[in-house]
C-alpha cells in the first residue's frame, strides 16, 4: 500500500517548513530499523499485554446481529486502558521518543482521549508532557481535562480558529518547530508528514493482527465479509483495516461524521465534501474554500471534528477499495443508544457513527461483519445526558 517517500497513490509525503527538516529526516531514517528491532517489538508487546490489557476482546453481539440480521462482531478497543485504541499508537511512540533519546513530549487532541493517553505515557515512561487542545473541545471534554492534568501533563488552549482539533494541530507544530531538539511530537492519528500516517498505522495494527487470530478461533476462518469503523484522522480504521487491505473478500467501510449534514454547511464530512491539498504536512483530502482556506468542521462527537482525513484513508477511497458514509449527528446518537440498550455497551459517539452505517447495508445473515468499537462513552456522558435529556 505505501509507496516510496510516504506515498499511498497521489496523497501522503511531508510538506514541511525547513525547521523541521532534522527531525522528520531522522524519523524517516530509523523509524523502521528502531519499531522492527526484537528489543522494541518485545517491550511493545509486554507493554500492550500487561498494560493496556491485550488483546482486546472481539465479543460477538447477539443482540445487535438479531436486530440487523448478520454475524456482528465487536472489536472492545473500549476496554483499553485509558479508554480507546489511542494507547496502542502512544506506547509505541513513547518507546520511540526513548530510543530517539527525545525527554519532552508534545501532542494535540481533540476529544482529549490522544492527550489522555499521551499523558499516560508520560507519566509511565516519567516524561514532560505538554498537550494542545482547543478551548472549545476544553469546554465539552473536561473530565479528559482533568484526567490530563491529573496525570502530569500541561494541557495548553489553542484559542486560535475554530478552537477545535485543527487549531490544536497547529499549535503542536509551531511547538516543535521552536523546539526541534529535546522535543518528539506524538500525533495522534495516521496523518501528518511521513513517516506520522505509516507508523501510526503500524502501531494500530495490532488490532486487525487479533481480529484474524481470534475470527478464526471463534469462527473458523481468518478474515471477515466487512470491517467497519469510524474515521476521524483514520487510525483505528486503519488499525482495523491494517492486514485485510490486500484481501479484496474483505469490504471496507468507513463512516465520517456528517454533522448536521453534508450539505448543512455544519458538517465534518471530508470526503464527501473535500478537495486536495496539503494539511499538517501532508498531500491529501480536506474541507476547503476554493482559494485553499481550510472550512472549520462541525461533528458532535469532538474525535471526528476534523477537516481532513489520512491518506492512507483518502487513496483508499480514490481507489474505491474502501467505502466511506457520512453519518449525522442524530444517527450517531441513536446509532450510540441503540448500542447502550442491545448490548450494554455505551460507546463512545465517535464509535457511534461507525455502529450507525449498520443500517445503510444489507447485509446477508451469514455475512461476518466486524465494527471496530474504538472507544467507551464515559467521556460523553454530558452529550448524552443534554442530547436524550436523561436528567
Ligand atoms: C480519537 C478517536 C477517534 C478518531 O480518531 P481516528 O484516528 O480516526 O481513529 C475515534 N474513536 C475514538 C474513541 C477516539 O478517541
């Protein structure tokens, strides 16, 4: 799938100011030589084993697959420690940033569940961490706030544009710039210069790696009729996506967050709505005016209020091998009760739009189809609460 120089198709590479040219060199250099050595990949291992709680369960939901009349099967990345698949790119990165002998950590977030889990890293690894969030997403994420602040880490507003991701990306770049030295940068997603979109999705990977081993304990053969998952930046869909990308038996599907709806201009669609061009360092899709102004996005869920997506993801679509829907805000949230009621689950309302493509295919009653469950809905407990006015 990756091409030289970062490449997946026409989207990808770095994009970067000159100040940053050492870093990304260098990353680009030994990212491979230090995350493939035996020392590594066997820290990597205990950590995601002992630590995060690996491997995730893939539950089948009996009560989801009678309603929808299909085999679906759930991918528990909510029962990572911290909450989300975020960790599994954290520890890998953290590890990284050890061997690249980095002492200060810097990372941007949206929902706060990246700055959770970076702080997470800090504080195991006893590293300063400094993470950028928008004033807005402060406002409607704070228990991740707090959390952030509990475990040691600097959570700095990013107050500029639409106070959300985007802002806090930026931010996070301009940090690094000035402080190219001592100073790694953990993002949070597949996106970003090369080598950001591969080495996150390799970290990730592990999720479609116990997604065959444990199909084909449970049902017998190692690979699903489709994976589902919701797409912000992209990486748990990559995660999910990660080892069926050149088995085409394998449909892949997407759902991005529409909003108020595609057309509602309150809307976080990228590609139903977006053009190229380059953000945060890389060639790819994004939400723009036509004189190459980025929109500001608008989702419910703050994890897929973003303006653009990977390239992994946006070559994937330009080469029709995966499928993306716009999913609303109103069918995530019910997407995301349906879920609480059926199963006892209650995701997270990024996960949500993934649970909501459900109804928008007809799947057979044999078909084996996986929904990477990203995230638990602890964190957005208040949208839920104001959303279904349950108190
Ligand atoms: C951050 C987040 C997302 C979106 O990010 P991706 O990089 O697209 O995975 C999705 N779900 C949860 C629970 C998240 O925390």
């Amino acid at each position: 799938m990756l091409q030289e120089k970062g490449y997946y198709g026409q989207f990808g590479g770095a994009y970067i100011p000159e100040m940053l040219y050492p870093n990304i060199a260098s990353l680009q250099q030994q990212y491979i030589s230090i995350i493939e050595h035996a020392d590594f990949q066997k820290e990597f291992e205990y950590l995601l084993k002992q630590y995060v709680g690996r491997p995730s369960p893939l539950y089948k939901a009996e009560r989801l697959s009678e309603h929808f009349q299909t085999q679906i099967y759930l991918k528990r990345e909510d029962l990572n420690h911290t909450g989300s698949h975020k960790i599994n790119n954290t520890i890998g990165q953290i590890l990284l940033a050890k061997q690249l002998g980095k002492a200060k950590i810097i990372a941007e977030t949206g929902a706060g569940q990246h700055g959770v889990a970076t702080a997470t890293v800090c504080a195991l690894m006893g590293m300063e961490c400094i993470v950028y969030m928008g004033e807005v997403d402060i406002a409607r994420q704070s228990p991740n706030v707090a959390r952030m602040k509990l475990l040691g880490a600097k959570v700095v507003p990013a107050t500029s544009g639409s106070r959300t991701l985007k802002d806090a990306t930026n931010e996070a770049m301009r940090h690094w710039i000035n402080h190219p030295d001592d100073t790694h940068y953990i993002i949070g997603s597949v996106v970003g210069p090369h080598p950001y979109p591969d080495m996150v999705a390799r970290f990730q990977s592990v999720i479609s790696a116990e997604i065959k081993t444990q199909l084909q304990s449970q049902v017998g053969r190692e690979f699903p009729d489709y994976v589902l998952a919701c797409v912000g930046g992209g990486s748990n869909a990559a995660g999910a996506f990660y080892h069926f990308l050149e088995d085409e038996r394998v449909q892949l599907i997407g759902a991005e967050a529409a909003g108020l709806g595609v057309e509602s201009g309150k809307s976080a669609a990228t590609l139903a709505l977006g053009t190229v061009g380059i953000l945060h360092g890389s060639k790819t899709v994004l939400m723009q005016t036509t004189d190459g102004q980025v929109v500001e996005p608008h989702s419910i869920s703050a994890g897929l209020d973003y303006p653009g997506i990977g390239p992994m993801h946006a070559h994937l679509a330009d080469i029709n091998r995966a499928t993306f829907y716009p999913i609303t805000d109103e069918e995530a949230m019910q997407a995301g009760w349906q879920l609480s009621r059926l199963e006892g689950i209650i995701p997270a309302i990024e996960t949500a739009h993934a649970l909501a493509i459900l109804p928008k295919i007809s799947f057979k009653k044999e078909d084996i189809v996986v929904i990477n469950l990203s995230g638990r809905g602890d964190k957005d407990l208040d949208t839920y609460i104001r959303y279904f006015e349950l108190i």
